[in-house]
C-alpha cells in the first residue's frame, strides 16, 4: 500500500472540490442557463466535500434552481 502524506491527501482532496465545482457550474448551466450560473459564487464558497457532492447529485432531480439552493442554505428564523 502506498503512503500518502498530509499534503497529498489535502492536495488531493482540493483537486476534487475543484473538478466536481466545475463539473456543477457547467451542470447548472446546461440545466437552467443564467438562473444557474447565478449560484456559483455561493457555491464556490463551500468547502465541505460532503455537501458539494450533494449539489451535483441533487442537480440531477432538481426543477428549479432553488431546489439545488436547498441543499446548502440554512432555513431562514
């Protein structure tokens, strides 16, 4: 088994936040034009790799680009 260092897990794990980023601005694009392009600034602004793998998946199902806002928006009190 091949070790790998702290750096390269967090090099690794950067590199996959930002292929699944551009694979949801592209997504959202092709889904729901401008409304969708409009998310990415708030998107982009995640780090949990958890919940970004939520957006792209949620995309797939999503009507409207709210549904995909949902995801990552805290409720308002």
């Amino acid at each position: 088994m091949t070790y790998i260092t702290t750096a390269e897990r967090i090099g690794m794990e950067q590199g996959r936040r930002e292929g699944l980023l551009d694979g949801i601005a592209l997504a959202l694009e092709i889904k729901f034009g401008q409304a969708g392009v409009d998310l990415m600034p708030e998107i982009r602004q995640l780090e949990d790799l958890t919940t970004i793998q939520a957006i792209y998946e949620r995309i797939k199902t999503a009507a409207i680009p709210d549904e995909v806002r949902a995801v990552y928006a805290r409720p308002s009190e």
